[in-house]
C-alpha cells in the first residue's frame, strides 16, 4: 500500500479530484500502478494528500466513468486492465454467436403490435423549431396529458431520451463513488452496468410475485453501517421476472422507505402494455420518489422517449445537468408521442397490443405448466423460466434455432438457480410446441447435452 500512495503522491500536483484522477492515470501510464493494483481507501488517501474525503470520492468517480478503476464493495478499489476490458453485464446477455430462426432473447416489442404512425406523422409540417433555447423543454399539450395519467400528483415533470437515458441521469446527478445502493435481485443488467461503470455498490434484495420483499429490504437498509444513497425498483412488469407491485406490497414498503429516508427511483418500462395497473410509491411517500415510464415497449423503441416526475428538490440538479447537455428531448418526438397519446385509434392499438401480449404470456405459461415448468404468470414481455443448467438450456435452445438470454447477467446475488429470459411478447402462436422445446431445453444437463 506504501508504493502504491508514493506512486500517486509522487504525480500529485492540483488539490482537486481532477488533479486526483490525473495523478493516478499518470502512475497507471508510467506503469507504477499495474492492472489489479489494489488502490488505498478513500480516507487513508485524503489524509495522505490533504483532501477531503469527498473530494477523493470525487477523483475516484471521474476514473470509475473512463474505465480506469473499478470497485469491489467492500474488497476494495483496483486498477482496471484496459488492455482487455470485460463486457459488460448487458453485453454478455445480448452476446449472440448465431442467427436464431426464433430469436426471444431481445426483450423488444413486437413491430406488429405498434400503433401506426401514419396519422401522427401527417400533421408535422415543420420541425417544430423553438423560439428559443430556453423555451420550455416539454410540449405543454403533452405535459397535460402525462400529467392527467401519472400514477400520482408529482411536482415536476420532465420528458428524456427513454428509461435508461432517465436512469443515467438520475445516477449521475445523485450518486458518488462508492455509495451503496438497492436494487432488485435480479435486475436489469443494463442499469447494474451503469451503477458499476460510476463505482456504486449495488446491494441486491429478492423480489416476489408482488414486487420487493420488505423483509430482506429491511435488513439491506440496516445492514453493513452504511448508508444507502438510493433504492432502484420495478413498479410493474419487472424485467426479467414479470413481478408487479400490488398496493399491499406498497403500503408494506412505504414505511420502510419513509423511515430511511433515501431517493427511490421507480423505472415503469413496460409503460402501457402492463396490465398491472399503473402504480407508484410515489402515491405514499411523494416526497422520495421519482417514477420513469417510458414509451418504447407500447409506441416504438426508437421514439426514445419516456417521463419523469418527482419532487423538484430531487429533479432540481437533474433538469440542471440536463441543460448543460441535451438540453431537451425533441419536440418533433413530443408531437408524434402527443398525437399517438391523444389519438382514439392509436390509443386503441396500444390496447389491443396490451391484451394481446396478455394472450401469449399466458398461453405460453400454461403450456410450460403443463409440462412441469413453473413460472410466475407475471406481466410484460418476458418470461423468467428456471432451468437445471443455464449454460446447457442455451446450447440446446441455440441448437434448434431458438434464441433465449442467458439469466447470470441479471442475477446480484449468488445461489439463485439457473434461469433463462424469454421474450414470449414475440411469439404470435405455436406455444404447445415451443413449450416442449423450452421444458426439455429447462431439464438438460451438461451431461446430457455432450451425450447427445
């Protein structure tokens, strides 16, 4: 550890977490500090360097978003190796080495099922150009309109480029390195990616058929002395698992979260072809709570647009890095999500969409019951189905032209079980035969596989 704080001291020329991250780029550059180096803690480091504690988690996040340094929670903080990056969670769950003729590994919508576009697109003459950069960043016809359907009153509304555009910037704007925070076990591996990338500990806690289970939520808040800077949910339709919260379960959680006291962070991504209901912890503690709900799965991926509302104290350094950058969502966009949202016919290609994805959960789930394979009924567009062997299941499901994820990627804690995700919103018919190939692919084993 000694040779490690003079390497750094050695190049340390500016009191700042810039001069900080410069310090300790120049030591990995020189060689000094090797991949895997094991870097001092942060208090050790700001006494040595006459910092504050801050100001070094500071440095350490500006190298956690280049890549230069990653953290192990409590193991500790190290030296990445760039010269052979590992792939990110969202990577090795999407990673494909064939062309499947049945691909439900995407989690995509089904283009089918989208409303048309048509009318919506006739009515844009111009690009809608601001008068001003500052002119209001969400079309006020549509800020009516999310308002009257947000899940509960929020003093601020604003739209971004999709859920995790949303997500990104919430994690930004409120987390440091080395915070700790919540998240669903399993959780989407995109959003694990982004945590990890901006060194925050993700702690994960089990969820139900109805949502986060308040006990293990419990104990992570009081666990390791520390405090939890956020908590990360999904309200309904959760990805992998189909959970949804029910009011019950909200109504258990609300006081849990309400005596911690941290921000939660609801990330609606199913949006309208949940059938859940819309529901929000907002409706309970509106002062913690900030709800996304994107558009992508129910009006198009590539519209890039959701919503975000909260409390303006929350929002407040959010809207502020948001001008700095993007500045706003375009109003193009807004007007064609305005039209599709007021629309009598888009809105009922949406509905149909809903029940219609509904459909195929369930014939698909009924017809793996059958066969012995227990999954959650759930919601949304994928299936969370157990496996024996996660590796074999996929080898053997890629064998037949059948594309599924792999469910390692979303798992945070050990010892779940091996599973694979489905992405049954793409499958129109055929569900007796695919759940056949699913519930024999579900009790391979390697073994069983290299005998065939």
């Amino acid at each position: 550890m000694s040779t490690t704080l003079s390497a750094i001291e050695e190049r340390f020329e500016e009191l700042s977490a810039k001069g900080l991250a410069v310090a300790v780029s120049r030591a990995v550059r020189d060689g000094a500090l090797p991949p895997g180096a094991k870097l001092p803690p942060i208090r050790v480091l700001a006494t040595q360097l006459g910092l504050s504690p801050t100001t070094v988690s500071a440095g350490w996040a500006l190298l956690a978003r280049s890549g230069a340094i990653h953290t192990d929670g409590r193991r500790g903080t190290t030296v990445a190796d760039l010269r052979d990056p590992a792939p990110g969670r969202y990577r090795r769950a999407l990673e494909r080495q064939l062309d499947f003729a049945l691909d439900l590994s995407t989690g995509i919508p089904d283009p089918a099922l989208l409303p048309n576009l048509g009318p919506a697109l006739s009515e844009l003459t111009t690009a809608g150009l601001p008068g001003s950069y500052l002119d209001d960043p969400v079309l006020p016809g549509l800020l009516d309109v999310l308002k009257a359907q947000w899940p509960y009153p929020a003093e601020e509304l604003m739209v971004v480029d999709g859920a995790m555009d949303a997500l990104d910037l919430v994690s930004r704007s409120m987390l440091r390195f080395g915070d700790r925070v919540v998240v669903e076990h399993p959780c989407f591996p995109p959003l694990l990616d982004l945590l990890e990338s901006i060194g925050v500990e993700v702690l994960g806690v089990p969820v139900d058929d109805t949502g986060l289970r308040p006990e293990p939520l419990t104990t992570a808040l009081g666990g390791l002395g520390s405090h939890i800077s956020a908590v990360f949910l999904q309200p309904r339709a959760q990805n992998p698992t189909g959970a949804s919260m029910t009011g019950q379960r909200a109504q258990d959680l609300a006081p849990i979260l309400a005596q911690a006291g941290m921000p939660v962070v609801e990330d609606d991504s199913a949006g309208a072809v949940a059938a859940t209901p819309p529901i929000s912890l907002g409706e309970w503690i509106p002062d913690q709570v900030i709800h996304i709900r994107s558009f992508s799965k129910s009006h198009g991926p590539d519209l890039r647009l959701a919503a975000m509302g909260g409390p303006s104290n929350l929002l407040r350094e959010i809207i502020h890095r948001r001008e700095l950058g993007q500045g706003w969502s375009s109003r193009v966009l807004q007007r064609v999500l305005l039209s599709l949202l007021t629309d009598p016919d888009a809105v009922a290609d949406v509905d149909r969409a809903r029940d219609e994805y509904t459909r195929r959960r369930v014939a698909l789930v009924s017809a793996l019951t059958s066969r012995g394979v227990e999954v959650a009924s759930g919601d949304g567009l994928n299936l969370w189905v157990p496996v024996h062997d996660e590796s074999a299941a996929i080898v053997r499901l890629a064998s037949q032209g059948v594309g599924v994820t792999p469910g390692t990627p979303f798992e945070v804690l050990p010892g779940g079980g091996g599973h694979v995700r489905v992405t049954v919103g793409l499958v129109a018919d055929g569900y007796e035969e695919l759940a056949q190939t699913l519930a024999t692919a579900a009790n391979t084993s390697p073994w069983g596989l290299r005998a065939r």
